[in-house]
C-alpha cells in the first residue's frame, strides 16, 4: 500500500511531481474549482486494500492501470473499501459532501476518459464549474463547523428555509437522512 501524493487544493493550475516507488517520476495536473478538496493517488499490490472511513464528503474513484473504471460515492455511513486483486493504481478524488448529487440532479455524466489527464482535466471543465452551490451547502458547512450538534429547528431559522426542504434535500441530494449525516460528524475527530 503506497499513498504516493495527497494534495491541499489552492486557485490555481500547475503540475506536481511526483518520484513513484520504482523510481520513474510521473507528472500530475491538479485540478481547481470549489467542488473537489483533495485528489489521492494510490497504489495497491495484489490482495491488498485501503479503506476511506466515513467523512460526510463525496468521493469519486478512477481505477488506473487495467480499467477505466470511475465510481461515484455520496457520503456513506460505512466504510468504503477499495481493494485489489493485482497490482492496481486508483485517483480518489474528495468531494463536497453534496456534488455527486448535483451531477445527478444536473444529469451529469462522468464520461469515461482515456488518460488520467483527461480525467484530472474533466474534474475542472466549464460543465462541472457551472454548478451553483445552493442552501444546503451552506447547511452542510455550518453542520460541519458544530461538528453535527445543530437541529433541524436551528437551521430552518438561520437559512430561512423548511423543515421539508432540508429533509428532502439531505435524501435527494446526499443519500442520507439528517440524522445519519449528523451521526457522521459527530464521529469525525
């Protein structure tokens, strides 16, 4: 198991390089824009795996060398096991917590892309940079700062909102219940 790079996201494009386990550097663009924090390369041997814990963010993985596999999870409520049968290469991309759900809402596809450029470069094209973030992003991030402790009753004053417009927002753009989004942050560290 060998995570190669973690990259902070910043405002603008450039290349990171990065010398791989068998000394060949490989070459990295980085994409920007307000929906992705962070893009993980990761290596696994054969019957190895690695497990993202539950964060209350949207992950998005590519599966590198032999597939062009791309998975998009919404936040989830058990861990998210990423195994391998052979040697694999796997791009996870953290996501805001509700971005999976406006590519679907949005009737977004995540085009299978040839080269892991192509699909470094597709996280920052015109199409995915369009999407407007919304009241529910918003709730999201103040939930985040309270570390889940809030109430359905507390945001629907402060975002101006109704009750069913968040619990319908959390089901339809998230996958989850209040409660099992507020469950997820009060395990976070």
């Amino acid at each position: 198991l060998r995570i190669l790079t973690h990259w902070k996201m910043s405002y603008y494009w450039y290349v990171v390089s990065v010398e791989s386990v068998n000394k060949k550097t490989q070459v990295f663009f980085r994409p920007v824009n307000y929906w992705v924090l962070d893009v993980f390369f990761l290596e696994l041997d054969e019957g190895e795996s690695y497990q993202i814990l539950p964060d209350g963010f949207s992950y998005i993985i590519r599966y590198g060398n032999r597939s062009n596999r791309i998975d998009l999870h919404r936040p989830f409520t058990e861990p998210l096991l990423i195994q391998s049968d052979f040697y694999a290469q796997f791009y996870i991309v953290k996501c805001r917590p509700t971005f999976i759900g406006r590519l679907t809402e949005n009737n977004i596809s995540f085009i299978k892309t040839h080269t892991v450029i192509q699909f470094l470069r597709r996280l920052d094209s015109k199409e995915l940079r369009s999407l407007i973030p919304d009241s529910l992003d918003n709730i999201l991030f103040y939930m985040r700062i309270k570390n889940g402790v809030t109430s359905i009753s507390e945001l629907k004053k402060r975002y101006q909102c109704t009750s069913s417009h968040i619990t319908d927002g959390f089901k339809k753009t998230l996958g989850l219940s209040f409660r099992q989004y507020q469950e997820i942050l009060s395990h976070i560290k």
